[in-house]
C-alpha cells in the first residue's frame, strides 16, 4: 500500500496519541505511586510492607494459583473441543464456533450469577448430589476457591478454543495421519505433530487465559467474596475501603508484571529448542 | 440586528447562570434513594431557598477523600456521613464547629444527636438499630453469640470489618461473650476460630439480602434501614431482640472547613433537621428521625428505628473508640479471620 514503512506513519498517529494520552500517561502516574515514598523519593518500601503480611501473601499465591491453574485446565479442555471443531464438516464448524463465542457476548456479571444459581444450596448441582445420595445436605460451593476456578474457567475457556481452533486450521491436513501410519500412538501425535505445530495458538491463548484470569474482578467478587480474596479483590479494597494508594499501586504492578511474565514465559517455551 | 440578538441571548444567559451560582450549595450524601431523597427533601429545600442543590453521591471512603483533596479549596460545603468517619475528618482539621443557634430545631433532637462528636463537629440527623435478621422457621435467635454457635454454623454471615455494621458487630458478640467493649481482640480470635462456619462476610445490605434471599445464609447482622428488603421477601424473616440488647449507629451533618457558603448549609441543616422535613423522610422509609417531636404511625414506625425507648436502649460503640481501634482491628482481623 506504501511505498516505505515511515510513509504510512503518520496514519497511526491519532491512535497513538490517544493511547498514549488516555491510557499510558494516567497508569503511568497511577503505577508512580507503588515506587514512592512519604517524601517523594524512590522506595520500594510499598513492596516490602505489602509482602510483609501474611494476607497479602496469601492472595499473591492464591492468584497465581488459579491463573496458572485455569490456563492449564482451559488448554487441556481447549485442545480437546479444538481438534473435535477442526474435524467437523465446514458448515457445522461455523456452528460450533458460533457457540462457544456465543458466551463471549453476554455480561461476565450474568454468566457469574448464572453460576450462583447452578452452585448454590439449593442450585441444580446440589439438588442432584442430595438426589443422588451423595451428600445427606448441600455441598458449599460459594465463596470457595472451586466456585471462582470454575467461573474462571467457564469466562476464558472460549478465549483458548478461538486461539487453538486458528492455530489448528494450519496444521497441515495430512500430518495426524501421516503420524499414525508411521506408527505414533495418539500421546505421541499431540506431543511430537500437534503442540509443535499449534504452540503460537497455545502462546496466545494462555497469555489471554492467564492474564484475564489474573485480572478478572466480577467473578471472584461474587463467587469468591471476601473469603477467598484474590489480588484484584484486594486491590478494590484496598482503593475503596481502605483509601490505601499505595497497596492499590503496588497490587496493580505486580498484575502487570505477572501478566508480561506469563506471555514471555509461554513464547521462551514456545520458542524452546527441543 | 441578526449578531445583535444572539449576544443579547448569550449576555442573559451568562447572567443567569451567574444568579444561579450565587446560590449554589454542594452536598456530600450517601448514593442510596436519591429519588426518595430529592422527593422529600431536596426539591422542598429548593423551592423554600430559591437556590440550587448540587448532589454529590459515592461510598464513605470516595466522599471523605474529595473532600480531603479539596481542603484549600472545597468543593463541598456540607456533608451527611458516619460519626466516625465526621471524627476522622475533624481530627485532620477538614470541619469547622456548627453554631447550633442557627438550627431552629436543635432543642428537639435526642441528646444523643446533639454534639456526638464533641466540640460540635456534628450534628446527627439520623439513627439506625442493628441487630439479627433470621429465618425464623429454621432457627431462634435469643443472643448475639448465636451466631458463633453450632445451630447456625455452615449458615451464617457476618459483616466485613470494614464496613460501619463490623465494629457494632464485634461489640455485641463481645458483649454476648461477658466482655465490657473495650478489648476486642478475644471476639475477632473467636470469629477466626469459627471461619469456616461463616458462608461470607458480606460488604453491603443488599449482598446480605440476596444471600438470605436465595437461602444460602438464615442469619445475620444487619442494619434496621435494610429490613425493608427482608419484611417483603417472600420467606419468613424476623428481626431479633438479643438478651444483650441491640446495637445501634448514628449518622451525622458536618460542615467542611472554609467553604464559604455556610448562611446556605445551615438553611438546610435546618430544615432537614426540621420537624417537617424529618417526617417526610421518615415515612418516605428513607431515614429514622433524630428529631423528637417527629410522630409517625405503627406502621411506618415498625420499619425504623423510632421512639426514645429503643433509641436509648441502643448500645453505641463511641466513634472515637472506632477511629483509635480500627486499624488494629483490621489487622487481626487480616491475619486470624480472611487468612
């Protein structure tokens, strides 16, 4: 379209300089806040006092926990749905995909109070556990870490089958069977044909899991509440309650760091030599 | 002629606006029924003044802190709020005292509302009860360490520490356990030793009401301005009378620093304090009155916290108990009770 790269420059100009204005320079001042001290000077002393409680710690693990537990989890599941998708006829594939994006367009707060519904004393799962027999009364679900890891799950899962069923589509049709004829059994295929070839989808879709997971606020807010806090809940608090700034900065960079971390973790392994 | 009347239009309009703002008065006031709140009082006030009402709404914590920034400056010239939080923003100088000769109604108030502060940094418009909302077909609640006990263990939900019903909270279970209010730190070990018999520590009434609602918690601690919310559910509520009494709170009108428009914030301290407008509000189910002279029916007055016996039977943790302790309370509560 351009004869050079610099040519087309000026075009993004706009974009960037309403990023750049509206978003970096504000979470640039908000982030300052989390390496200050009373004076004004450089500390890290934010970061000291935040590790220093045995609370925060504890909401550090227990996020990072169900990020990397989620992106796990939502990879198995998504590989699975992903090579089932690929395999469909093309009209049923249009289908299929058009339901798991279908979650997607509906309000993370609806999707979660669905799960209240579904996990709740007198929600479907208890009704069949107690039915069953399984339990003489309800199983708490609610405010516990299960309840947010399956909400999480349930919000990104689409985000890993998107990424995968597009990294899928490239592998060339023959390779699986190819594999097969050569003798590999199916653990062979996906570790040696599949993962190999679809790792950029894997890279992409575990970054997006992770980070979300990280980052979501709704559902560990209500299905978690103030029992299972994670580091977005206790951010809130800390903004909203306790008018803490610094916590609430320190809490935000550490997201971003564990975000950017997560993405260049996945790519070093993506990347890795075998 | 065709440039003469568009700056004749835009010359009245700039004139207008500035009578407008000669009579301008900025409120700081909690974000809930602001409809019923402009109904009963706002839109009266107005017509009475001939002034505007500039209505600024959010949580404690978002309020106090604007008008914290705004101290040189402020933005705000009066304020409804918690009397702990008025103390707290007393003792770093953001008020100035209220002459109570300008409030007409002043000698009607309960004692109690007059000077809860001290060195009248507030006035109090409002009381509230706080007790045990329960199911009253699954279990019956006689004292406030019930809810620590095993009939109600698995269905239970306490209020956050940092919310204004977790210190009255502590201080009723503190009470229940033969404690004299001054020490909390045996109540908050206690409720950490019972964690997991706790379903949640709920921030906000209308979270408590939907749990209740959908049968995930039969009993909890809850302020008297929400019961609305359980008396037309569907399931049987009942609103406990403890053997140690109820707790109770009170709400309070504080005038910042230097703002400049305090002939207009006394106008309508006054009347909100007023028996008239106090009524209305009262029967609007918005607020108690703090007023004494305010009758209201059974009815109406079954909903709220209303009549000297029950507003002096309350037990109410001094704000400047609340201001001292609640940083250590949270502590403990961080490490012995979330975890």
């Amino acid at each position: 379209m351009f004869l050079n790269r610099t040519e087309g420059l000026p075009l993004a100009l706009p974009a960037a300089l309403f990023t750049f204005l509206v978003f970096l320079v504000p979470v640039g001042i908000l982030l300052s806040v989390a390496f200050q001290n009373v004076g004004g000077g450089f500390s890290l002393q934010g970061y000291v006092d935040f590790f220093a409680q045995p609370l925060n710690r504890t909401v550090f693990l227990r996020t990072l926990k169900l990020g990397v537990l989620v992106a796990a989890v939502s990879a198995v599941i998504g590989y699975a749905a992903a090579f089932c998708i690929v395999s469909l006829p093309a009209t049923s594939r249009g289908r299929v995909f058009g339901l798991i994006v279908l979650p997607l367009m509906i309000s993370p707060v609806a999707r979660t109070y669905a799960w209240i519904v579904i996990l709740g004393r007198s929600g479907i799962v208890n009704d069949v556990i107690v039915g069953l027999g399984l339990s003489r009364l309800p199983i708490r679900f609610l405010f516990t870490e299960t309840a947010v890891f399956i909400g999480l799950l349930q919000l990104f899962l689409p985000l890993m089958i998107i990424s995968l069923v597009s990294a899928m589509e490239n592998v060339p049709k023959d390779a699986v069977p190819a594999a097969r004829v050569l003798g590999a059994n199916w653990m062979q295929v996906f570790f040696r044909v599949i993962l190999p070839l679809t790792k950029e989808g894997l890279v992409v879709g575990g970054t997006l899991v992770f980070t979300g997971a990280l980052t979501a606020y709704i559902t560990p807010a209500i299905l978690g509440g103030s029992k299972v806090l994670m580091l977005e809940t206790l951010l809130y608090q800390k903004v909203n309650v306790s008018n803490d700034f610094v916590s609430a900065s320190v809490i935000a960079m550490i997201l971003i760091v564990m975000s950017f971390s997560a993405n260049l973790l996945l790519k070093r392994i993506a990347t890795a030599k075998r | 002629m065709k440039t003469f009347i568009p700056f004749v239009a835009l010359s009245a309009a700039l004139a207008a606006n500035a009578a407008a703002a000669e009579g301008k008065l900025t409120i700081s006031v909690y974000s809930f029924a602001q409809d019923a709140y402009k109904e009963a009082l706002y839109d009266p006030f107005e017509e009475i003044c001939d002034c505007e009402l500039v209505i600024e709404t959010g949580n404690s914590v978002e309020r106090m802190a604007k008008i914290e920034a705004n101290a040189a400056d402020p933005v705000i010239d009066m304020a409804v709020i918690s009397s702990h939080d008025a103390l707290s923003l007393a003792q770093k100088g953001l008020l100035q005292p209220i002459d109570t000769s300008k409030l007409s109604s002043f000698d009607k108030l309960y004692p109690a509302a007059q000077d809860p502060l001290g060195d009248n940094m507030g006035v109090g418009y409002t009381f509230y009860a706080s007790s045990i909302v329960y199911r009253e077909d699954l279990v019956t609640i006689d004292s406030w360490g019930d809810l620590l006990g095993d009939d109600l263990a698995g269905n239970v939900s306490l209020p956050n520490i940092t919310g204004t019903q977790g210190p009255l909270t502590l201080m009723m279970l503190d009470k229940a356990a033969g404690g004299d209010a001054s020490d909390f730190t045996g109540t908050i070990s206690d409720i950490g030793a019972h964690a997991d018999d706790i379903v949640t520590f709920y921030s906000r009434s209308s979270e408590l009401a939907q749990l209740m609602n959908q049968e995930e918690v039969i009993a909890a601690p809850v302020g008297r301005f929400a019961w609305s919310r359980f008396k037309s559910s569907p399931l049987p509520f009942a609103w406990a009378e403890p053997k140690e009494g109820q707790a109770g709170g009170m709400n309070v009108m504080i005038m910042t620093a230097n703002n400049g428009n305090e002939e207009l914030a006394y106008k309508l301290m006054d009347y909100w304090l007023s028996t008239e407008a106090q009524t209305r509000i009262a029967e609007a189910l918005i607020d108690s009155p703090a007023n004494m002279d305010v009758t209201l029916s059974d009815e109406i007055a079954e909903n709220l916290t209303y009549g000297a016996d029950l507003i002096n039977s309350l037990n109410i943790l001094p704000p400047s108990t609340i201001i001292a302790e609640r940083d250590a309370w949270v502590d403990q509560w961080n490490t012995e009770v979330i975890r």
